[in-house]
C-alpha cells in the first residue's frame, strides 16, 4: 500500500511538472520556434483545429518562423488566427509562405514575463505541494485503518517529503533557466 502511494504521488508530481514545462514553452522570449504556435487554432471547413494541422510550421531563421498552409484557400485564415491570436505577433504573406517575425522584447515586456513565469512556477508548486498533502492524508487514513504501522508511516512521509523538495527544487531550476533566457538580450 505504501509502495502504490509513493509511486502514484512521484506520477502526479511528475505531470505536474510536465504541465508547468508546457506553459513555460507559451512564454516566448526573444528567439523564435516552431512550439510558440502549438496553441493556435485555425477554422477549417466548420470547425477549429490546431495550426500544425492545416500547415507546415519551419524556422527560417532565428527570428522568423514560416507558415506553409497546405491548402491556397487556408493563407488568409492561418495568417488572420496568428494575428488574433494572444501572442503579439505581425504575420506577413509572401504568396502560399506566411512569414512570422519575432519582435524584440521590450525591458518592460521582459520584467512582466518573468512575473508570469514566477506565477507559473508558484502554481507549480503548490500542486506538488497539494500532492504531499493527500499522499499524507492517505497514509493517516492507513494508520487508523490498521493497515499500515506508525513506524512505516513516519517512513513513508520521509520519502514524500524528500520527493516533494527533488520536484520543487527542479521546479527551481526550471524557472531559473526561463527567467535568464528571457533577460538575455
């Protein structure tokens, strides 16, 4: 019983993780990749889909990402779901190619990112935290069901505890490493 807690409670901490890795990759910084448009939906025939669907998303170059829809008719829906879309970005059609440059950050722009990834990251750990909390609420509720010794118990929230500090520390190191990406000029 103790073994499933542990195991299921290090899944959960680490989709939570995988979850915050995701969000981060929303938050563009200066330099441009293909993931940045994952997100975007475009209407095809009735019904949105996401962009990779309808297009070839490629690098040009280290600012520009180009669109490539696979269908003539779709340019102009491709190019006006990046222009509504939360991002920013200006897209720029050169006949069936949709470029779409990176502007630079702003120090401004920069400084509210780096609170948004700090939101992020807190968020982050309070569900890891939240986790800790229910695998030692479960493992009382084993205690009083008899089913698990005190002794094995203190053990086991040990382990927790140790679990909970290695994913908060990796959250640590996530957000250290978007933060210095996003100030680097």
């Amino acid at each position: 019983m103790i073994a499933d807690i542990k195991k299921n409670t290090e899944s959960k901490m680490q989709k939570s993780l995988e979850a915050l890795k995701n969000d981060l990759a929303k938050v563009r910084t200066g330099r441009a990749h293909t993931g940045l448009l994952d997100h975007i939906q475009v209407e095809y025939y009735g019904s949105l889909v996401p962009l990779s669907q309808v297009a070839n998303v490629t690098l040009v170059d280290a600012r520009t990402i180009g669109v490539q829809p696979w269908e003539k008719p779709m340019v102009a829906k491709v190019e006006k779901a990046i222009r509504d879309s939360d991002l920013g970005l200006n897209p720029a059609t050169q006949g069936e190619l949709i470029r779409v440059p990176m502007p630079a950050l702003t120090e401004e722009r920069r400084r509210e990112l780096t609170k948004v990834v700090k939101h992020e990251g807190e968020n982050a750990k309070v569900a890891v935290r939240n986790l800790r909390r229910d695998a030692n609420s479960a493992l009382k509720d084993g205690v009083k069901a008899k089913t698990i010794s005190e002794d094995d118990e203190r053990r086991a929230q040990d382990d927790i505890q140790k679990l909970t500090d290695k994913y908060v520390a990796e959250i640590d190191k996530m957000l250290a490493q978007k933060e210095s990406e996003l100030m680097a000029v």
